[in-house]
C-alpha cells in the first residue's frame, strides 16, 4: 500500500493529536505539512512538519490543479473549536476535496462500524459494532461508542466519555470529558453535554446540559 499525501487543516493543540494519530498509520499516511496563517517557527517545530500558508491558499492551489486533484492532497481538520468554524474550513475547499478518516493505531474500530470523511478517532477510543461516525466528527482519547450508536457530523465526543448502545449523538454536538450517555437516548444537534455529566434522558437541540443527573444549565441555550 502507497501512503496518501496529508495535509493537516489548523495548528491548534488539537492539531499535534491528529498528528500523532496519523504517524502511527505511516504505511497509510505521509503529512507534508499544515495550514496557517501565522509564520512563527514554533507550531512548525513542536509539530515537525512545513507550514503550507493560509487554508485559502492551499484551496486556492487545489482548485488549480496543482496538484491534481486525483493526486491528493489528502486533508483532516486539525482543529476542534466551534462547529461553525470547522463546517466553514471544509467549506472552503469545496466538494471535490478529498478528505482523510484518521484511525490511531490504539483504537478499535469495528468492521462493521462506519466512519464518515474527514472523522478522526483518537488513542484508546472504542467504536463499537454497527455504529456511525458521521463526517469530520472527533472520537477522542478512550471514548468508548458502543454499538448501533449514531454520532452525526461534526459531533465531538471528548476523552473517556462513553456513549451507550443505539444512542444517537445529533450533529455538531458536543459530549464533554468523562460524560456517559444512557443507551437509546438522544443528544440533540448542537446540544452541549458537559464534563462528567450523566444523560438519562433524551436532550433537545442546541441545550447546555450538566450534572448527573443532566439537566440544563441556566439559559438552557447555547
């Protein structure tokens, strides 16, 4: 098998773990370097990779063919952060992108699991039988998705929080460290499950929810 060229979208803390992820799969992965605006030398050094410019540059390249698309690069969102903003650097590099899924050599990821373009999923994470991981969506460190569980796109599930069997995840939704999520209950798209929080019951679109167990916060909206 040929390594894929890659090439990391953001500089961001979240950046070396994506980084990382990738170089255990050397025989699929070879990253040539990131996107940044900023010239400083030290994202370059703590990641040991060039800075290939701005997004906008790159996608300005791509979109002259050069390279060709059916070359690569390959790209990953190397950057957590609001859904907004990584929904609009996917967006800038248009539909013919090609867009990697990121598996840490630690992890386990079912065969019969799904994983969408552009999802990470990160050391020690567990992506159960029949589950989907929608795209550009983050499994991070020791997360546990169990089976038939829905995490839709652009969702983030932090590190070790686990999501019990068929649960639905909504897009762009956010399950914080160490949270658990009760199997067959929904997490609504753009809802906020906070640190250590306890989810018994289904929560709506786009709430705050903490404690355990969870309840929305005060506001009750995002």
């Amino acid at each position: 098998m040929t390594a894929r060229d890659l090439v990391v979208i953001g500089a961001g803390e979240h950046a070396g773990v994506v980084v990382d992820a990738a170089r255990t799969q050397s025989h699929a992965w070879r990253i040539v370097g990131f996107t940044d605006p900023r010239s400083e030398t030290d994202t370059a050094h703590r990641l040991g990779l060039d800075n290939l410019g701005s997004d906008d540059a790159l996608a300005e390249r791509l979109a002259a063919g050069s390279p060709p698309p059916d070359d690569g690069p390959w790209l990953v969102l190397g950057f957590g952060g609001r859904v907004a903003a990584r929904e609009a650097a996917v967006g800038r590099f248009g539909t013919d992108a090609q867009w990697a899924t990121i598996v840490h050599a630690a992890a386990w990821v079912s065969p019969t699991a799904t994983l969408g373009a552009g999802s990470v999923v990160l050391a020690g994470a567990v992506v159960n039988a029949g589950a989907s991981v929608g795209c550009h969506a983050i499994v991070n460190s020791r997360a546990v998705i169990e089976h038939d569980v829905r995490v839709g796109d652009h969702a983030h599930v932090g590190p070790g929080a686990i999501i019990g069997g068929g649960a639905r995840i909504g897009d762009g939704a956010f399950v914080g460290l160490g949270a658990l999520v009760r199997d067959h209950v929904e997490v609504g798209s753009g809802s906020t499950v906070g640190m250590g929080a306890v989810v018994v019951g289904d929560v709506p679109p786009g709430v705050v929810v903490t404690g355990s167990p969870a309840r929305p916060r005060d506001g009750g909206h995002e």
